[in-house]
C-alpha cells in the first residue's frame, strides 16, 4: 500500500528547526526571479513542502516574513557602508561608494528594493525593520558628517542638524529607482556609466554648483 509523504519530508528535503530559514530563503528566490505579489503563504509553503499552519509558527502574516527579508537586507547595507567608510580615503569617496552600490542593488533586486521602502503599510511599526533601517541610515549620515548625528530622542533636533544628510539620502533613492526603472540609459557599459554619474552628482554637491547656478544672472552660461 502507498503512503503519503509527511510534509515536511517532500523532495527530499526536512526542515526539522530550520523553516523559518527555508522560507525566508525561498522568497528571496522568488523575488529575484519574480515580482512580489506571486509570494504568498501558501506559495511558500507547498515550494518548501510543509503545511500552511506551519507558516504562522514562524511568522505572523506574510508581510511579517517580507519585512524581515528588508531588515535583513538592512543589516547588509548597514555593513556595506561601515566597509565604506574604513576602507576609502575619504568620507567623499566613501558616499560616492555608498550610492553606487545603493543604485546598483536597487537593479539587482528591484522586488526586495520594494519592500524595503514603501511596499508593506505601517511597516514603521515592524520594530526589527524601523530598528534595521534606522541603523542603516544612523551609519550614512556618520559617513557624511564623521560623526554621530541620528539621536531618536530628538528626531526633529536631527533632521535640522543633517539637513544635507536627509538631502542626499533622497537624492539617492531617487537615483536608484529611476535606474532601476530604466528612465536613465547610457550609452557605454551601464555599471562605468552610473558610477560616474552618481560621483559628478556628489562632486556638484561638495563644490556648491546648485548655489552657483540659482544665483548666476539669467541666461549667462556656466
């Protein structure tokens, strides 16, 4: 007589103390292949062969397992930037670095980069993903001012004393959505292209070229 396969046992594979691993490592497969909305409970479970029920010991909803895949992603550009800032020769050079590999992770991973910022609602009240992303951002504004400046007990205190810190930040995510959307071609090999462009961006910041332009009389060139 044939007998069923217990869930946990499919394709050869046992979970045993290691499903929130598996499906955490799923998604991410999935996302790097396809878009965020094909991953759902039930698609996890039955690609990793346990049951729906099993899901739920492990995460409380599917935007609880998304947004550990963002805090996770976090922690990672958190470190990206500390290597950043020890191992270049200037602060400068470290945020031209920084912005780079922010751009060029928003095209590998266009799906996870959603989720990161802006695609689960409310996911400020995640503590794990606010504490992963506030860190991440804590750790550019050292690597442009070269020393703390993110105090959560006085959020507004901050955003005054890093004004350019907040400016750069978005001007980054800008960038990274528009490459990563497309909306930004070049001519030569796309990764030199971007480098160099993200670098004569901050170049204008650091030399005050916006100043310069809005006060140079109309219609006299540069």
């Amino acid at each position: 007589m044939k007998t069923a396969t217990p869930p946990g046992q499919r394709n050869g594979r046992y979970h045993k103390g290691h499903v929130a691993e598996d499906l955490l490592r799923t998604a991410r497969n999935l996302l790097d292949r396809e878009t965020v909305e094909s991953v759902s409970v039930r698609r996890l479970t039955r690609e990793i062969g346990v049951t729906p029920a099993n899901f739920y010991n492990h995460f409380s909803s599917i935007h609880d397992l998304l947004l550990q895949i963002a805090a996770d992603s976090f922690v990672q550009c958190t470190r990206q930037l500390r290597y950043f800032q020890r191992n270049t020769v200037t602060r400068a050079d470290a945020l031209k670095a920084a912005l780079s590999e922010y751009a060029s992770f928003a095209q590998r991973h266009p799906q996870i980069f959603r989720i990161m910022f802006g695609f689960v609602p409310n996911a400020i009240s995640h503590k794990v993903y606010h504490n992963a992303a506030i860190q991440a951002f804590a750790a550019l504004l050292e690597i442009v001012y070269g020393r703390k400046m993110l105090h959560l007990h006085d959020i507004e205190g901050t955003r005054k004393r890093a004004r350019i810190g907040y400016g750069l930040c978005a001007m980054g995510h800008g960038l990274a959505m528009m490459l990563a959307d497309g909306l930004l071609p070049f001519d030569r090999k796309a990764g030199q292209g971007q480098r160099e462009m993200i670098e004569d961006i901050i170049d204008a910041f650091i030399h005050n070229e916006l100043h310069e332009a809005l006060t140079r009389p109309a219609g006299q060139e540069a």
